[in-house]
C-alpha cells in the first residue's frame, strides 16, 4: 500500500503459532492497519496456519536460509537469527519501502491506527525500540556475538536495540544482506541498527526516554528501562520478561510479552465503550510536531 508520503509500506505480522488468542491479536491488527500498509504473516511452517489466512503468508526455511552463512552461530531462528527471514521477506517482496515486523506476543492498548499515523511521515532507516549505545550497556550478553568479517568494529560503534517490534526501510535490510555476503554475522539486535548506523542510515527509537528519542516521542509509546547488563525494568510496559500477567493499565502503550490474553479492567472498560459508544472511538491520532527534531 502506497502511503500519503508516496512510500510503500509492508506490516508483517511475525509468529510460529496460531492459538485463538494470536489469531484475535492479528484480526486487531488486521482491522486497525488497512489504511496504513499491506498486511502479511511471516512464519516458518505455514502448514499450521489456518485457511483463510494463506494467502496473506511468507514462508521461510531457516535451515536453507542459514546455510548461506558460515558465520551463523546455529540454524535456528532463536536466539538472534530473525533477520535472516526478513531480509527473505524483503527479496520476495522487493516493491516496499518500509515493513514494519510484530511479534505475535506484542499488543497495543490503543488503535494501531493511531500509532501507524504517527509513525508514517518519519523518513528513519530504523524505528525500533530502548536503542542504546555500548556505552550504556557495556555488559549487555549479545555483544560478543557480533562479528566483521574482515572489518574492525570498536566497542563505541556498537548499538543495540530492542525489535519484538520496529520499523526498517528496504535499504536498510539490503544494506544487511550485503553485510551478511561479506561476512558479518551477530544477534539481530545488536546488528541491525549497528550496520544501519555505520552505514550513514537513520536509525531512531520510537517511544522510551533514551537519546536516540525524539523530545515529542519521549515517555510516549512504551516505558522500559534497563541495566548495564541490559536486563529490563520488570514494571516496563515493553521488557524482555518476565509475561505480563495482565495488560493495558495505560493507553496507548506497547506491552510485550504478552502470552495469554488477560486485559486489565480498564483496558477492557475501554473498548467497551468504544464499541458501545460511537463517538467514543478515536477518530484522529496524536498529532505530534515531526519536524522538531532532526
């Protein structure tokens, strides 16, 4: 779907499971993002998915796409090769400029609508979330599993991010696979935004209250904070773990990981006012300054 700014924008909902609770969580999606991209499912074994949905499925083949690189540690998407089943999505589907990949167990507490809108103008390379620096995370586990090839990389040109959720442009995923030919390799999310950042390419934190975020996307979208170690804060709405037992205490927030479907009573008073009451439901999403911050 080509958008108002004139790019293509892909939304790809990633998962290796299709419980009714997954499938209720894409159908939220589903409805709340037409206006905003084309939709499609990313998984491994598209046998298990149900009917209706085939036609909007990539499928991929990790063991056939790892097999491509030496340098893959392991021929499993977990932990840290989930890159290589985007940048698959992306030579499948080479018209789009921006896609943006979710995680199944990752939910929002508002309309999608409202945070795609926002998100659209933004010309980044790399929209993810808690982006941080060597610097302030030194002792973070997945640095010692990027490798160069042949190329140096100092400590102080490493960033990492966190990717349940995020955004990356057509020429940043190239950008990787040309990388990844040369020989590179590491956890996804220490290498995404590290070659994206060398490479010239804008990389940018949506939400949180880091450096890489915007003034007028700050404390917005997520709440996380995190160690040296790079444990996250576990009262964070978006974390690494522990699962949230309940979710959507506070609107319009990502809240990750989500494993069972338990929504919190005003999450659930909410959207039955939103269906209940006509001009109850969002017509508008936030409107925020994009071209403060550069």
């Amino acid at each position: 779907m080509r958008s108002c700014t004139g790019t293509r924008t892909a939304i790809v909902f990633f998962t290796h499971l299709f419980t009714p609770e997954i499938l209720a969580a894409f159908e939220k999606l589903r409805r709340e993002s037409s206006a905003f991209g084309d939709l499609f499912i990313l998984c491994e074994d598209p046998a298990r998915i149900p009917h209706r949905f085939r036609k909007l499925v990539q499928a991929f083949d990790i063991l056939e796409l790892a097999s491509r690189y030496p340098q893959i540690p392991h021929q499993t998407v977990i932990p840290g090769n989930a890159h290589l089943a985007f940048c698959r999505f992306m030579v499948a589907h080479p018209a789009y400029d921006h896609i943006w990949f979710i995680e199944y167990d990752v939910r929002f507490s508002g309309s999608w609508s409202s945070f795609f809108a926002h998100h659209r103008s933004n010309p980044s390379d790399l929209l993810a979330s808690h982006l941080r620096t060597y610097e302030e995370e030194p002792d973070w586990y997945w640095w010692a599993t990027l490798s160069t090839g042949t190329d140096e990389l100092p400590p102080q040109a490493r960033l990492a991010s966190f990717d349940p959720i995020f955004r990356i442009s057509r020429r940043g995923l190239e950008l990787i696979a040309q990388r990844l030919q040369e020989g590179w390799g590491g956890h996804y999310e220490a290498l995404l935004p590290t070659v994206l950042a060398l490479g010239g390419l804008r990389v940018e934190d949506f939400g949180g209250d880091g450096r890489f975020t915007r003034a007028e996307n700050r404390n917005a979208w997520y709440a996380c904070q995190s160690s040296q170690e790079g444990r996250f804060d576990k009262a964070g709405t978006h974390r690494y773990r522990p699962p949230h037992t309940s979710w959507g205490e506070q609107s319009d927030m990502i809240y990750h990981p989500v494993k069972r479907e338990r929504r919190s009573f005003m999450l659930r008073i909410r959207f039955l006012l939103c269906w209940a009451i006509p001009w109850s439901r969002p017509v508008q999403p936030r409107n925020f300054p994009y071209n403060q911050h550069q």
